[in-house]
C-alpha cells in the first residue's frame, strides 16, 4: 500500500522534518536534486544539452541543484531563471550562488530569447506543490512556450500548473514526459487532469524520517500487485464449495441478460464457491450454456419473485445490472433492501438499475442527501448514476470528485467509477492507478460488479473488496493492451484476462 498525499499533507511532511525534527532544508534538498539528476541521467546522452527552468521558490531551489550535479556529470546545462532575485527563498539563494561560483550559464527569463527545441531536455523547476492560484503573465508564457517546443520535459515534484490535491490545471500546466516526486505521490497526479500532464511518476526517497508521517492521516492509499498477493484471500487445503461462500445475482431483465453473465461470470472467477443468477426467463438459455456452472432462479413476464429462500442462502448479494427500472425491478429491490433492518448483516453491492431506482426513494436519503445504507452496502456508480443519486449534474460531481465519494454516504462503501476510480468508507479514499481506457466499454462495470460480489461473498469486508475489485478490474486493460489495441477490449475479454492476473 502506497500513501497519497494532498498537498496541505506533503507541506506539513515538509514541516515537520525541518522545523519539528531539524532536518536541514539544504540536506533534503540537496538529496532530491540529486535524486532527479540521477533520474534525467538515466534518459540521456551526456553530450545532449539541458535546460532547467527555474522559479523563484524552493522547487526552483531544486532544479538548480539539478542542473549543477547533471552539469558536473558532464552535460551540457543552461539555468533559466524566470522569478525575481528578490522573491528568492533562502535556500534558492544558496543554489543560484553555488552554480555562478562554478561558472554555470544562467539567463533570465524576461530577457533571453532562447530556442527552446535546441535542448534536449527541460528540467521543470517553476513551481511545486504550494501553487494554488492561476499562472499568469510571464510565467504562462514561459510554460506554453515549453509544452509547444517539444522538448522531453521532466518535472520535478509536480508539474508546473498543476494542483497538487485536486490535478487541476491551474490556467496552464507543464505537460511532463516523467514527474520525479519527493517522498509520496501527490494526489494532483494520481486525478485527471494532472495525470495525464505528470507522465510517469517517480517517486524518490530523499530521506523524510518515518516520524515525519506519523501524525499525517493515511486520507488517501493506493495498491500495487505486492499489495494484491498480501489482501486476496487465500485458497484453504482442506475446504469445499461452502467454504468460499455463496453469491446472489438479482441481474438481467428481458433483454440485459449479458450483464447477469458478466457479474456472475466474476463471481466464479474470483473464486465464490456456489453463484445463483435471478433473471428474466428470456435468459435461462443463454446462462445455461455460457456459464452452466451457475444456479438459477427465473421469473417471468408478470416479474413474480420472492428472494426470501435465496438471501437466506447466499453470504452477499449483486443486484442492479441490467435489472430494468419497471415495477419488477423496483420490486426485487425493495426485498434485498428490507435486509438493511435485519439481524443478519449481509454484504450486499447495488449497481446500475439498482442505483437509479434508489435514486428515486427519498426515504434512503438523511436531509443532506446523504445515502441511509449502513456499512455493510457497496454502491457502485459510475459519474452519471452518481450525479442522480445527489440531485445534481455530471460536471457538479466531476468538480468535486473526492467531496463527492466521501461525503456523500453515511454508512455504506462507495465505489465512484471514471477514469480514476475512488473508493471509500467516508474517512479515507482508496485511488486507483491500475487500469486504462480499455475498460471504457459497455459491460465493465457488471463485470466490475461480479469481482466485487464474489470477494463478498468469500468474507472479504467491504472496503477491502472494494479496492481489490477495482485493482484487478484495472489489471485485466494493463495485460490486454500489452499485445491488443486497448479500442477492441470487450466486457467478456476482461473475463478472460482474470484468472491471469489473479495472485497464486
């Protein structure tokens, strides 16, 4: 698991180790700039010329430092300053008088006129994670300039422009090719925009002392595959069919049967002992022959069901995919909810139709418009079904992604799908860095559904299984396009990809 820091907590991390622990700001900085020379230095000839692009605070502190380690490692560097020496921080000072005592060539922003696509590389020191307004003026210039010479650009800390919390570009932002970080990614590249400006991230060790982060709450985590090996849970020797548990689908309306598939395909493959699928008669055939594996329960057209036997049986339940919105929807998902007042918590995910009928019962909204579910409910939506369930448009929801996820419901997990996924328990977010747009195709999100609803259903809680969902869903695109045009990826290749990237 890898901390995510917004960018009042990288501050404080900042804080803490100078002023609380003594750290010098000249050690810290001195090690960061060596540690973005060693990165640069791994991506370029030592004949190719650099360009390190400075500002007037200590992220400019840092690019110079860059420039002269890079310059004494025998390439070609030129220092542009864009901020005034009297706007100088302390240590920036420091940086600039070291490299005019070793000779190093430095221009000024305002006055040199300098071709830009004569370097080979651009060392981006304007600013760092305490911008919070728009760029403007000369400084706006200076990064448009850069990002339409079509330099290879590498960041350092943070693009230029970029919101270190929200990834927001900041009325322009440095479109890097890799951001060399301090520390712990910052939130502001794992979102979109900044994402896509930051390039690949690296993250390096400068030496903050592990105290530094003890009073910084874990707000924001993600996973890699070391993590996934650690959470999945594991296979018992001696076990049967009952030991991984038991799912409920309630999927697929007349003719939506591929979303019941898609989910209860998941399940199995995630490893749920037994999955039953509540669907539409109009699906009994097609079940029967793609996954045989699977129980039924079947209702007609008159939409009669009762799933008392069956919630009775299973350990979680998946309802919502491709359910429809008509009385028989509605139906179905008035018993599964009236579990929510019962002595027996079971796990229960609601997903697409699902969500959009909840969506028009008030009576499972607080006066805040918060969602009453409690913790044992998983909500899934993407932006859209999002924006219904809190009365309001897309791009409200899009404005405050991480507000929207985490404030939103009073009790049960929220699954917030788009581009970057986020996961939460209303006190910390899981942010996903897995995946790709392969996944950006009909059925995903069934698929998505399964893979949580199987984890379920083996015990796994249901922020774990949140999280761990996602990652392996974004996995499978990781593995797909490495061979495959990410344009032809289909919900049933997501299925296919799963066993593989599953752990041991």
């Amino acid at each position: 698991m890898s901390i995510i820091l917004d960018a009042e907590q990288a501050k404080e991390v900042d804080r803490i180790a100078i002023r609380e622990l003594g750290m010098p700001s000249l050690v810290l900085m001195e090690r960061a700039s060596l540690g973005v020379a060693r990165e640069v230095a791994k991506r370029v000839y030592p004949g190719n010329k650099i360009l390190a692009v400075c500002g007037s605070g200590n992220n400019g502190g840092d690019g110079v430092a860059a420039a002269r380690i890079l310059s004494e490692w025998g390439h070609s560097v030129t220092i542009l300053l864009l901020g005034r020496e009297e706007k100088f921080t302390e240590e920036m000072a420091v940086q600039i008088k070291v490299a005019k005592n070793l000779g190093m060539g430095i221009e000024r922003g305002g006055q040199a006129d300098i071709d830009l696509t004569g370097y080979s590389v651009i060392l981006d020191g304007i600013f760092g994670i305490g911008l919070d307004r728009e760029v403007e003026g000369n400084y706006r210039k200076w990064i448009e300039r850069i990002n339409e010479s079509g330099t290879d650009v590498y960041a350092i800390d943070i693009p230029s422009g970029i919101h270190a919390t929200t990834g927001e570009v900041l009325g322009a932002g440095i479109c890097a090719k890799a951001t060399i970080t301090f520390g712990s990614m910052k939130l502001g590249m794992a979102l979109f925009p900044g994402r896509i400006h930051a390039g690949e991230v690296i993250v390096e060790d400068i030496g903050f002392p592990r105290e530094a982060f003890r009073g910084i709450s874990k707000k924001y985590f993600t996973y890699d595959r070391e993590d996934l090996k650690k959470y999945f849970p594991k296979r018992i020797p001696q076990s049967n069919k009952g030991s991984y548990g038991k799912l409920l689908v309630v999927a697929g309306s007349e003719n939506m049967g591929g979303a019941a598939l898609f989910s209860a395909r998941a399940g199995c493959l995630v490893g749920a002992g037994l999955v039953k699928v509540v669907t539409h008669g109009n699906n009994r055939v097609m079940l029967q022959n793609k996954l045989p594996e699977c129980l039924l329960g079947i209702y007609g057209d008159d939409g009669v069901y009762d799933l008392a036997e069956d919630l009775a049986w299973a350990t979680a339940v998946v309802i919502g995919p491709g359910l429809g919105q008509d009385e028989t929807g509605k139906g179905l998902l008035r018993q599964v909810l009236r579990l929510k007042d019962d002595k027996r918590p079971l796990p229960i995910l609601i997903d697409a139709d699902g969500l959009n009928i909840l969506a028009n019962w008030p009576e499972y909204f607080d006066r805040e418009g918060r969602l009453l579910l409690p913790d044992y409910f998983v909500a899934t939506p993407h932006l859209k079904e999002m924006s219904r369930l809190q009365k309001c448009s897309v791009e409200d929801v899009r404005e405050d992604l991480l507000g929207s996820v985490r404030d939103y419901s009073a009790g049960a997990m929220m699954v917030q799908k788009d581009a970057v996924t986020l996961v939460s328990d209303g006190k910390q977010i899981y942010v996903n860095m897995s995946g790709n747009n392969a996944l950006a195709k009909g059925g995903s999100g069934d698929v998505l559904s399964g893979i949580i609803g199987g984890l379920l259903a083996r015990g796994v809680n249901g922020f774990l299984a949140s999280c761990l969902g996602v990652y392996l869903h974004g996995l499978t695109a990781e593995e797909y396009v490495k061979l495959i045009s990410p344009s032809s990826m289909l919900a049933s290749d997501i299925l296919k990809i799963l066993p593989w990237v599953l752990p041991d």
